[in-house]
C-alpha cells in the first residue's frame, strides 16, 4: 500500500473513531492549492497532530492554525460547498511537500452516509 493510500486508510479509521475532521486556517482563510491536475483540493486530517505536522514542516502553511470540525459540519457544509465549487478533498496529506490522496467530495459523502446508517 503506497503512503497516499495508508493515509487514506487512517483518515477513514480515526474520523469514523472520533468524528473529527481537521483543517488548517491563517488569516488570508482556508488553503485549496491546485493539484498536478489544476484542481483545488482543500486539506482535512483525521487528528489535531497531523494538521499541526503540516503547519510546523511546510513552508507554504508556516502561521496555519489547526481548526478543529465536527463530522456534522463538514458533512452538511464542507462537503457540499467543495462540491458545488468542483474541487477535491485532500485527505491526511503528510511529507515535506504535503501530499496525498485527493478525492470528491461525494465520496466522503457516500462514506458517511454508509456510516451512519450500518
């Protein structure tokens, strides 16, 4: 299994855990950079820590502050306004140059109403 995918793997496993989903903020708002594809991707984390990993080891995120999101938020509005946008979710993106897997939005919307109702 590639690192994209086992990070895929833990961001699934933690936020069905938790119920969780973190971002990361600075004053200019929410990054959502272009991927290899031109998509923007906006990065989520299933922990605190991840998030605060990324801020601390990429230069682009330096001053990034982690925002912490109840499943139920990002269900019923991060999702939709990523899917009404056309950009992707990035999940658990790690390494000096974070990255990762970069999914739609219905995607995550399917996963948790599969979910919710097993």
């Amino acid at each position: 299994m590639s690192q994209s995918a086992s990070q895929a793997a833990l961001f699934y496993k933690d936020v069905a855990s938790s119920g969780k989903v973190w971002t990361i903020k600075d004053n200019g708002g929410f990054p959502a950079p272009k991927n290899g594809d031109g998509i923007r991707a906006m990065p989520f984390w299933s922990s605190k820590s991840r998030a605060e990993i990324i801020i601390k080891t990429v230069k682009a995120y330096e001053g990034f502050e982690p925002v912490e999101l109840d499943l139920n938020t990002f269900y019923n509005y991060w999702l939709k306004v990523l899917k009404t946008h056309k950009q992707l979710v990035g999940l658990n993106w790690s390494g000096k140059k974070a990255v990762g897997y970069d999914i739609p939005p219905e995607n995550l919307i399917d996963w948790i109403d599969k979910t919710r109702t097993s």
